[in-house]
DNA sequence: ATACTCATGTAAGCTGTTACATGATTCT
DNA sequence: AGAATCATGTAACAGCTTACATGAGTAT
C-alpha cells in the first residue's frame, strides 16, 4: 500500500478521535484546531477522503438531508491499523515553518533604528492575532481529549513565549540595550521572565 | 513590476546584508541561519536569481575561477527599493507551521498510555535535534548583523520553550497528573519555569 | 588516485492554495 | 425575501523538493 500523506493521516486522526463526520464537519474541526500547526483546505480534504476509502481505510455512508447530498466517513479496522502505525512510526516527522516576520527581523540591520523596532511590532502583532484564533478555539474539555486540550494548551504558550520574546527585544532595542548579551549570559536565549 | 515570492526577499535580503555573493554561496549561508524558519532549495535559488536578474533588481557579474562558472550577484538600487518596500510592508506576512510530531500528540488519545509518552518524547527528540543544529551555527557577532545574532537567539529560545515543555508534559503524564490544571491554572499555559 | 567541495542548472512530480461552480437548507 | 450556512467538488496554478546531470578545482 502506497505511503499515505501526512493530510490522510489528519482525516484518520480526526475521524478516529472526533467519530464518523462528513468533509465540511472535518474542514471546520481542522480550522478550530490543527490548523496552527497542520492546515488541510477543503481542495484537500474532500480528494484525499475519496482516496481512503477507495483504500479502504475509510467506508462511506451516503445520508442526504433532504435532496442535499452527504457523506459520512467512519474508520475502518484497516484505517485503525494505519493509523497506529504511523502513531508509533519513529521516522523522522515533517517540521516546517515559514516565517516572513522573522525573515524580516533576520534583514533589519538594513533598515534605520525606528523602523528595526517597527518589525519587530510588527512580528508581535501577528502572533497576538494568532494567539486570540487559538483562544476562541477553547476546547470543549473531556477526558478522552485530554490531548486536544494539551496542543490547545501548546499553541496558548509558544504564542504567548514569542510575543514575550518580542517585547523584550523591543524594549532592548528602544534603550540602545542591544546586542542583547553577546558574550555569554543568558538573558535572551532563556525564555523572558 | 509583478509581486515578489518570498524567497525573492530572501536572496535579496541576504546578498544586501551579507554582499555579493554566488547563488551556492547563499544556499549555504540559507542552511545555516535561515533554513529554521525559511528554507530555500538549489532548484528554487538559482532560477530566481535569474529572474531577479532580468527584473533588474540583481546584477549578475561573472567571475569564473579557471574554467569553473562563477557568477557573483549584487543588489540594484531598484532591489534595495524593493528590499526596504517589503521590509516596511505591513500586510500580512506569511506564517505556516507544519509540525507532523504535534499533530501526532493532538491524536495520542488513540493511544495506550505509555505510547502516549513515547509521542511526546519524539516530538522533544525532534526539537532537540533542530535545536543542536541551530546551536552549530553559532553566527560570528557582528555590530552590523545584530539582527542576525537576535534571531540565531530567538531560535535557541523557542525551541529550548519547546523542549521544556515537552518534559513538562511528559512529567504530568508519567505521573498521572493529567489534565493539567484545566480550570485555569496556568501551570502549564505559561512557559515552565 | 580519490574523494570532497565548489558551482550551476534542469525536469518530474508532489502538495497545497485560490477561485470557481453548484445547489440545498436553515435562519432572520 | 435574502443571507448565512451546509455540502461537495473541480481546475488552474504556485511553490517547493528530489533527483538527476555535469563538470572543475582542491585537499588527502
């Protein structure tokens, strides 16, 4: 059987842990959720859930509100299967990021004092931005989703540790404290207070 | 004059910041410094300096050693003007996070306990190894790349927030001290320690 | 001699996004 | 009546990675 990708693994997952849903249910759970570290558009989902259950990982049942279709997907014990497997798989998992605000932050030296600083706020206010996407997103909390609620609790505090970061560094940066500690101490590389 | 991908601002930004250089020379500076938050392969390199070229935002000089190509890039005045352009630039920048090990603790609740651990304990080695790299390219402290230095910093931060999370994590699982502290508590939510 | 690094590129293919297309149902 | 939401899908395209191809210079 073919490698799944890492966008099947999520409809798996979340069929698995959320229970039988359809495209849509999934595409808005992935937006409440995963979508900080594991995005999915419905260009994706609605293709890759064909693929499954013509691998048989997924069975599909077709329950149209009235005249407009619907199709629910369970797991199957193969679908299971696969997920396990790629639970416990212990090859390296995929870790990207792309980041424009830190890219800008990496070329400030080019830029005159004021506007240094500028990008730097700048950087905060997206991960202010991101970081209230997250607390709207509040799970539900249930013992059999203690780990929804444990990545949710992530999300809170790496946001939260950047935006701290970046004060710091603004506050650094408007009192001339910069180079930030150069020769050894910890005062930035450790997380800001 | 068409929008500029985002790789376009980083061969820009790293030959203003770090002068004329060759595309191979910039892949290695890009695996050394912003590879963790922005890569760039050869395939995208060197097709875009070219276009860069031909969009008048780079010059290409041809410096061959003996019979070897050689050509060595330099920012225009029209690349300067669009490198400050998007610097200033203050609609939103690109953030996109795949992170394959947290999506796989999101899911753990499929899981018996102790392989619930063992996802945890994956997703601190991963960030260990990315953490041990960006040590390694310890950048040569310069007053006119402190930018280069404070984001070098913000790695070892980040991913050291990460790390101490995780056994933070895997400290309240071994001891069943899940749900950590749902009812608003921040003993987890807040950076540990 | 051999291996490694320097140096430039191309081609195939995968992943993923955006935008579009379509239409039913439910809420106000 | 009209807007929002439910629901499914497709097509075009952008972006990026991998692997390949080629070969010269340098260090061991």
């Amino acid at each position: 059987m073919a490698e799944l990708s890492g966008t099947a693994h999520l409809l798996l997952g979340m069929i698995r842990v959320k229970g039988r849903r359809t495209g849509y249910e999934i595409k808005r759970l992935v937006e409440l959720s995963t979508r900080f570290f594991w995005a999915a558009s419905p260009g994706q989902i609605y293709p890759e859930l064909e693929r499954l259950e013509s691998a048989g990982l997924l069975t599909r049942s077709e329950e149209p509100h009235g005249r407009r279709a619907r199709n629910v997907y369970s797991v199957t014990d193969q679908g299971e299967h696969a997920l396990h497997e790629w639970l416990a798989e212990s090859s390296a998992p995929t870790f990207e990021l792309r980041n424009e605000a830190l890219l800008k932050v990496f070329f400030a030296d080019a830029l005159a004092a004021e506007q240094q600083i500028e990008v730097v706020r700048a950087m905060r206010a997206q991960h202010e931005a991101i970081l209230d996407g997250i607390r709207k997103a509040t799970p539900a909390y249930r013992p059999d989703r203690k780990f929804g609620y444990i990545t949710w609790l992530y999300g809170l505090g790496m946001h939260g540790w950047v935006i701290d970061w970046c004060k710091h560094v603004e506050r650094d940066l408007a009192e001339g404290r910069v180079p930030l500690a150069p020769e050894g101490s910890d005062s930035v590389a450790a997380p800001p207070r």
